[in-house]
C-alpha cells in the first residue's frame, strides 16, 4: 500500500528517496543543475536530457543552436535567468533567478499545426500545477497563457524551422513565474507561484511533473489523438464561453468565444451571429 502511494506521488513528479530499513523522504531539490539526474529515471516516450546554464540570452537561442548541430529530440534546455527572454512576435520575457525557463527540442517526423503544440504546453503547465501542487484555479487563455485571478502565471512560445511539410526542428519555450520576483513593469498583470501559494517551491519535482505531463499530451499530438487535447484544453479554458476581443493580422474581432477547432483555431461568433475563425492572435477577455 506504502509502496503504491510513494510510485502515485512519483509519477506527480515528487522525488522522494527509499532505504531498505529507514524508509522513505520526500526530497525538495530546487536546484536546476541537478535537474538530468533527475528527470533519467521518468517513466516517458522521449528521453529527456538538461542542458543547464546558469545565464543566458534566451534558452531558445541556445536550444536553436544546439539542434542545428544535431541535438536529439528531448533536449532540455534551462536557465536560472535570461537577459534577453522573448515572448510572441518580439516581445520581451522577463526572466529573473528563481523561475523555470525551458525551452524543449522536438523532432516530429509531421504536425498539422503549431498551435496544437502551444495548446498542449500550455495544458501541461496547468495539469502539473493542479496534479502536483493542487491549485485549482489555474485557467488558460487561447492561445498561450497560463493565468491564476487572470495574472499571468506562464507562457509559452513555440518556434521551429519547419519547410514545406518537412520538420526539421521544433522548440517549444516555456517559462514560469515560480520563485522569483516579478519586475514593476508587470506587476498588475503577472503572478508566481510563491506569491500565490505563500512559500516558494522547489522547481526540480515541478519540472518532472512538467516534463510527464507533455510527454503524455504530446504523444497524443503525434498520434493524432487531436480530439482528447481539445477537449482537456476547453475543460481548463477560461476563454471558452466567454465574451472576448481578439487581435489578429490588425483586425479586431468582438463576440462570443464558442470552441477550438480540431486545428487549435478559435471560433468567435459576433453580435451579429457572424462566425470568425481566428490562427493566431491576442485574446483581451471582456467579461
Ligand atoms: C509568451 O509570449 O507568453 C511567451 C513566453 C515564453 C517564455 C519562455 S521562457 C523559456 C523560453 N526562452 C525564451 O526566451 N522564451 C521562452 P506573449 O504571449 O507574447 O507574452 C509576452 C507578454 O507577457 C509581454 O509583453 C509581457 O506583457 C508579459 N510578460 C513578460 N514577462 C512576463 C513574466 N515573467 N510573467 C508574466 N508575464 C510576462
């Protein structure tokens, strides 16, 4: 029974050590540098290996370099900060010490969309976070946020070096407000985990959790299991239901936010019952 409960709060990403006589002890491992040891022995489709930097421009810039030069798929990049973080169409991250900045290397042989693929990061931060630490009220935004109280909590950026429908490469960015402190610039609209929960959580176990979590959605992606991930995104959506503005390609789109396409696209219908389906774009959520 012991036994079955400690492989339960493993497989949630907690490590926790075992001896024959003394039994077992839950271990709170902040440490990122550490984190290869501790990702070998997850129970995954991909083999996962860290690259680890303490500083860094952006992990994505050193992921892109690394896969050019033949990186296997499951290459994970992380930094204690980055200078220069980036976020979607050029736009700044703020990366101070003490959050998870990840950047993931994939290699799929074929995708139908990326947007599929931030979906699914996206729903596998919030399913780390309520599997392991229990929060609740964590929702996404269409297309790449992951909100508490609507603050940002977590955001991801995927980029890649695809042509025609051949795939070189893919890497999938995400970073998370966990222990570090979040610049003035974005205090009304950003959160961490600490300030959320009132102490700070060791990042190595979150990144575990993290890590099975998109595993599992991601082999779903790749084997087309398309209609799952849509459905697991609407149940932890926020956006789905919702009065929205949309921007997208400089047009503002007004309405009802109805569903996700199979594609990861968003139907909007307006007032007046006209449907919008919108690829990419910024969701302001009205009410
Ligand atoms: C994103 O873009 O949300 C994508 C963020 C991806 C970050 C990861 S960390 C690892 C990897 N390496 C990188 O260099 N990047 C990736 P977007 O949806 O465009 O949102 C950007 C906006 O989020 C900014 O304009 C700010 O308003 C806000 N923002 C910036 N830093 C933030 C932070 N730390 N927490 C919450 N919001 C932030």
């Amino acid at each position: 029974m012991v036994h079955k409960i400690i492989e339960l709060l493993r497989s949630k990403g907690y490590i926790i050590e075992s001896h024959p006589r003394r039994g077992y002890k839950l271990l709170f491992i902040d440490d990122l540098s550490l984190a290869s040891m501790y990702l070998s022995d997850l129970d995954t489709k991909i083999r996962y290996s860290v690259h680890y930097v303490r500083s860094c421009t952006s992990t994505q810039d050193i992921a892109k370099s690394l896969a050019e030069l033949g990186a296997p798929e499951g290459l994970v990049v992380i930094a204690e900060e980055m200078s220069q973080g980036r976020g979607r169409l050029g736009r700044k991250w703020y990366a101070l010490k003490g959050g998870l900045w990840v950047s993931i290397l994939l290699r799929p042989k074929y995708l139908r969309t990326l947007q599929l693929l931030s979906l699914i990061s996206g729903l596998s931060v919030v399913k780390a976070l309520s599997r392991m630490l229990g929060i609740s009220n964590v929702k996404l935004k269409w297309p790449n946020d992951v909100l508490y109280n609507e603050k940002k909590l977590a955001g991801i950026l995927v980029e890649g070096s695809v042509e025609a429908d051949e795939v070189h490469y893919i890497i999938v960015g995400i970073g998370v407000n966990v222990n570090n402190d979040i610049p003035k610039e974005i205090e009304n609209l950003a959160i961490s985990l600490k300030s959320i929960l009132g102490h700070e959580i060791p990042r190595v176990p979150l990144l575990r959790s993290l890590i099975k979590e998109f595993d599992t959605l991601y082999n779903e992606l790749i084997t087309c299991n398309t209609e799952k991930i849509i459905n697991e995104w609407t149940k932890y959506s926020s956006t789905i239901g919702r009065k929205v503005k949309v921007i997208t390609f400089g047009e503002v789109i007004e309405g009802i936010a109805k569903g996700l396409r199979s594609d990861g696209s968003l139907i909007i219908v307006d007032d007046y019952g006209k449907k919008h389906v919108v690829y990419a774009g910024d969701v302001i959520h009205l009410r």
